[in-house]
C-alpha cells in the first residue's frame, strides 16, 4: 500500500516533527502496534491503539473528512461528552476537544452534520469544511423527550439516505412482567410499554424539536438495541437486538441454567416499516431455529408462537450484548468484507453460571444486502485471557464501531476507554 | 480515630431506600461474635440460586448494570436498610457514586431466616467481613416495612 514517495516523507517527518505531519495522507503512515493492540485478528490485518482515553466510550463516528468523534457515556469532569480526536504521526491520536455536557451513546456524521444523542434526546452540530464542530455550546435539537427509565436507556442513531433519522428506544424492562425480572412474575396483557418504548422511532433528521408525536414507530417488539445501521445496497435499516434475561432466574422449572445461558438468540433483524419483532411475546431459540411463545405470556420452553412476527436475519450466541453494527463500504479489507457487517459484542452477564461470552467484533458476510453464510470472530481478546472473558471480567468491553475514511476500522471499548484501529497491511 | 463501633445495630426506622450511613470501616473491624457456618453454607446456596445472575460468583456486579456486593456502603452499612433492599427491590439509587440501569427485584417471598441467611453469606464474602443477620432483626424489619 505504501509508495517508495510515502515512506521517504514518513522517515522525514519523523526528522522534521510533528508540523509537517498534515502534509501526509492518513494511509500512509498508519503503523499496527507490536502485539496488534492485544487484539486476536485474520491473517494480515494488523491494530493499533489510537488512545487511551480512561473514559466510557461509546459510540464512534470519523466524518468524511477525517475527524474523529467519540460519544462518552457520561461527561468527563471538564463536562465533555463528546471527544474529537485528531490523529497524528503514526496513526496515535490525542483528544483535541470536547464539548457536549451530557452523557449518551449515539452518534453519527454526514458531511454537514454531527448528530449525537443522551438518553432522552438528538442534537445536531454544524461541521465546517474541514469537519470540526462550529457550534459546540448551542447545538440544534432535533428530537426530545424519549423515555429513559434506566433499563435500556441508550438512544442509537443512524441516518438513512433521505434525510430521516432512527432512534432506539428500548423497553425498560426485561419481558413487560408485572414485576420486572421477579421469579413468576406474568407478563402484563397488550405490553403498555411498546407505546414509547421497545421499538425503533423515525423522524426528519433536518427538523428541530421533534417528540414522539412527529415521528413514526418505525418497528416494534425490539427489547433494546445498540447496535443499528442503514443498509446502502438493499435500502434498509438492519437492527441488532439484546435478547430477553433471566428465563432460568425467573422460571426455574421451564429452564435450567445451561438453556438459560444459551436462549435466547442475539438476533439480527432486517426491518420494514411497520414490522413487529415480537418482544415480549416470543423469544428466539436458535438451536430449534422458532420463535417461541415467551413464558411469561403462557410458554413452555416448546410452544412455538403463531403470531406473526418478524423472524431474524440471523442468530448470535445468546447475551452477549451486541453494541453496535457497522457495514463496510470501505476497500481497504479484502473483497470479501465489501457491504457486509461488522458486529461489536460488548459481552455478556446473564450466561452466569456457565462461563461468560463475548468481547469480540464479528463479522457477518453479506450478499445482495442479506446476510449470507455463518459469521466469524474478527476481532477477539477484547477481554485480555479467556479466563478474563469466562469470569465476566474483561480488559475492555468493545462498544462502537466506526469506519475510517481510508477503510481501516475503529472500535471504541467503554471499560477502559482504548480506541483501537484496524487496518488491513497485507500486499 | 473514630468512635464509631457503638453505631451498631440500632433498630432505626430509615425510611425505605434511604442511604444507609457509612460504616463501613466500623462494620469492617472484627464482629465480636463468631459467624454460624450454617448460616453461611445455606447462605451460599441461596446466593447462588437467587442473586448470583446479576451480582455474579465474585460478588463484583457488572459494571453500570448490577451493583457490586463488595465493601459497598449497604452490604457493610446498617442492616435495616439493607434488609428493606432483600424485602422491597431497587431501582435508580446511587450506590457509592455509580448508577446501575438494572432492577434489583424484590425477594419478600423469602423467608426472615433466608434472608437472614443470604445477607450473613454476603457479608461475610467477596471480601466483606461484618455481623451475622439475625432471622429476628429481618423479622422486625419487615413488620415495620409492611404499610
């Protein structure tokens, strides 16, 4: 990838200093760390840890033109909930600014616009032509007023190509019992909880002040998703979803402990206006690969549902937390990474007392716009050791995905704040 | 430094939720009296069976989702409170500068010796070291607790 030109600069500037660095295109200088960042990856790809940022990173965006943001999930003590980053020599970067005092996941950027969500609202910042933020301290509302009831709270966003914007807005419950996650506890009839909540909500993402009453429940019956992203060849929103809790905790003698870690699947949905996934009705048993009646609404561990609910493009190991969805349009990877997925698993908790799962970035292959074939582990040891990663006790907790304007890949990680890069280095 | 070991158990009716004060480095010091190993060993079981899923086998919680059992202000502080934590659930309280998203549901089901047991098990573990609870003094919290 590197020219004989790029290298004699890279080897000067590292002469001259730092001034003369922005004279460099990015992919020219982008060096992976000696243990690719502590990261397990495919054959020649390399990582480098961009920062350490000692924060609670969330989700990450790179505008078109190069600048990193980095969405906290609460404000540092300088009441910054938004990092920029600028990178420097060899791909290192260092926090340039910061702004935006409330904490939150989402974020997104288009040319014009940086869009970035607390737990109850949407702002919007105006970037200038070199991507920064020209109006840190009055951003644009663009929607307000979402339900944040603890449980769920994260509001993630993405944009499609017509000017609308998607928000999660997640149940703040685990399956709408009348006392929630308490042992027989019954599911409460027609879920009040899907009026605001446990869905996907569209409005315009040029309107300000926009509240529920201006947009449009999207989908329904999604407990909670973190991970969202608009499918540019097949002109669709994709959605992973965190799958019910605790079927063994609260029904015991449906499901015992291994089932329960297993059941049920973190799923990938396709959506379509106006479909309904089936929260809290029905769950989604990969190993019987039905979507089953919930047991708080009369399930068994056997009743398959009736209803018709949406089923799941595709199925991932259950509880492990899937944080954020990415499509690679990039050409940096290798072809077979062109306009598929990439999946961060923040990792789980419920499998306890079976070993805890997760901490990885998946990548799912897609064709034509749907998922084809069985993902693969892409990026592992998030987690440091697989005893780390057994005991529900990682280094770092992947958490957002970005991809960089010259295809490299970056993932943010909310545990210690590291923000990694991959790049692919292979001739 | 601190005169705080005659701030033992007292029966002080706190009002539901509210913070316990911090004791923790009284409640710390060696109990005087020894810990019943029954106590303990049905203590574990019922840990296991019902708080182990969210509060994990370490004790540590997950991180801004369940709160961690270790050396927290409830778990070392005034057992009243931390009974009516066993007895009414909690949700969206600040434990010792953190806030967790999930809902700690209720266990009233339990009976004052559980309870008495789970919470001796849990402060005696993961670290922690403080007082047996006594199925009375779970007893007379829940009669006070009940509206």
């Amino acid at each position: 990838m590197k020219s004989a030109t790029s290298r004699y600069l890279l080897l000067s500037t590292a002469v001259i200093g730092s001034l003369s660095l922005f004279a460099l295109k990015n992919e020219d200088k982008i060096v992976a760390d000696a243990d690719n960042a502590g990261l397990k990856l495919p054959a020649g790809f390399g990582a480098l840890k961009v920062a350490d940022t000692g924060t609670r990173a969330r989700h990450i965006t790179v505008t078109p033109q190069g600048t990193i943001f980095v969405k906290l999930n609460r404000p540092t003590k300088e009441g910054q909930g938004i990092l920029q980053l600028r990178e420097g020599g060899t791909g290192k970067a260092s926090v340039v600014a910061g702004f935006g005092n409330y904490g939150g996941t989402g974020i997104y950027s288009t040319k014009d616009y940086l869009y970035a969500s607390s737990d109850e609202e949407v702002f919007r910042y105006k970037l200038n032509a070199k991507g920064e933020v020209t109006n840190p301290t009055q951003p644009e509302k663009v929607i307000t007023g979402l339900l944040n009831r603890q449980q769920h709270e994260s509001k993630s966003i993405t944009l499609d190509q017509a000017g609308n914007i998607y928000v999660n807005v997640g149940a703040y419950a685990n399956s709408c019992q009348v006392k929630d996650r308490q042992k027989g506890s019954m599911g409460r009839p027609n879920c009040p909880i899907l009026d605001s909540a446990g869905g996907i909500w569209q409005f315009r993402a040029d309107k300000l002040n926009q509240t529920y009453g201006d947009g449009t429940r999207y989908a329904t019956g999604l407990r909670n998703v973190v991970g969202l992203d608009w499918n540019a060849q097949s002109n669709q929103l994709f959605v992973m979803q965190h799958g019910r809790d605790q079927l063994h905790d609260n029904f015991p003698e449906l499901y015992d402990t291994k089932e329960s870690a297993e059941l049920p699947a973190e799923c990938l949905y396709a959506l379509n206006k106006g479909d309904n996934a089936g929260w809290p009705y029905t769950y989604f048993d990969p190993a019987k690969n039905k979507i089953m009646v919930s047991p708080e609404y009369g399930g068994d561990g056997k009743k398959v549902s009736t209803g018709s609910y949406l089923a799941p493009a595709m199925a991932y190991p259950a509880h492990t937390a899937p944080n954020a969805l990415l499509f690679y349009t990039g050409t940096m990877f290798p072809e077979k990474y062109r306009n598929g997925a990439f999946i961060a698993f923040h990792g789980s908790w419920n499998r306890a007392p079976e070993p805890q799962k997760g901490y990885y970035v998946v990548f799912q292959p897609f064709k034509n716009g749907k998922p084809s074939g069985p993902y693969e582990v892409f990026a592992d040891n998030f987690a440091g050791t697989p005893e780390k990663a057994n005991a529900g006790r990682p280094d770092h907790k992947p958490c957002g995905l970005a991809q960089g304007t010259d295809g490299s890949l970056y993932v943010t990680d909310d545990k210690a704040g590291s923000i990694y890069r991959i790049v692919y280095a292979k001739k | 430094m601190f005169v705080l070991g005659a701030l033992a158990w007292a029966a002080t009716p706190a009002a539901a939720q509210k913070k316990p004060v911090s004791k923790a480095r009284s409640a710390a010091k060696p109990a005087a009296a020894a810990i019943p190993a029954a106590s303990l060993a049905l203590g574990k079981t019922l840990y296991v069976q019902n708080c182990l899923s969210c509060h994990q086998a370490d004790g540590g919680g997950v991180d801004r989702i369940n709160a961690p059992l270790t050396k927290t202000t409830w778990v070392l502080g005034d057992k009243a409170p931390l009974v009516k934590v066993l007895l009414n659930g909690m949700q969206g309280v600040e434990i010792d500068g953190e806030r967790y998203a999930n809902v700690m549901p209720a266990f009233d089901y339990l009976t004052d010796q559980q309870l008495a047991d789970v919470l001796t098990y849990v402060r005696n573990s993961f670290g922690n070291k403080a007082s047996a609870v006594k199925a009375t003094e779970v007893k007379a919290v829940r009669a006070a607790n009940k509206k």
